[in-house]
C-alpha cells in the first residue's frame, strides 16, 4: 500500500544534523535507497521532508517508522494514498458495500 508520508524535523535537530559530516545527506540517501519512494519533496520554508513510499508490508512500516524516530528526533506521519487513476475503481466498491453510499 502507499503512504504519503510527512517528516517534521525540529529546528534544534536539523541545526545538529547539519554540523555533522555530511550534514543530514546521509541519512537522506539511506531513506532514498533503502525505501525507494516514488515523490519526494523537501519544503523550502522549514525542515520538512514529503515523500510517497509504497511499503511491501507492515515490517518495512515498522523498520521506517524506527529509523526516522531514531536519526531525526520526530514520528513520521504516515497517510494512506491511492493514485488518482484507481479511485474510481475504488469509489464504485464503497458505492457497493457500504450502505447508503450515494
């Protein structure tokens, strides 16, 4: 399933991120190879990072969810998203399986 997934990084942890070696581009590049996301975006007006990752299961959620809280101090937000192509699939099963669906 896919995620839509936001990363919040407080102003105190990017600024200590970025005095590392490297800055947080290693921990970036981990994410980039190991999780392979389809989208990724990084705001310009604050330490926040947007990505759409399609997660094989429920370990690889896990194992995410670990290294993110782990390296930037925060929890990923995680929403599940459809491409828009496949939500009239998706609306005409709700309109047959739940009652009163217009």
């Amino acid at each position: 399933m896919k995620f839509h997934v936001t990363i919040d990084v407080s102003a105190s942890t990017g600024t200590r991120m970025d005095s590392q070696a490297g800055g947080p581009g290693p921990f970036i590049g981990h994410i980039v190879q190991r999780f392979q996301p389809e989208a990724f975006y990084v705001a310009l007006d604050r330490r926040t990072m947007f990505l759409v990752i399609g997660f094989p299961g429920e370990k690889e959620m896990g194992e995410f969810m670990a290294y993110i809280s782990s390296r930037f101090d925060t929890y990923p937000v995680m929403t599940p998203v459809s491409a828009g192509a496949e939500f009239a699939a998706i609306a005409a099963h709700i309109r047959a399986t739940v009652p009163g669906a217009p």
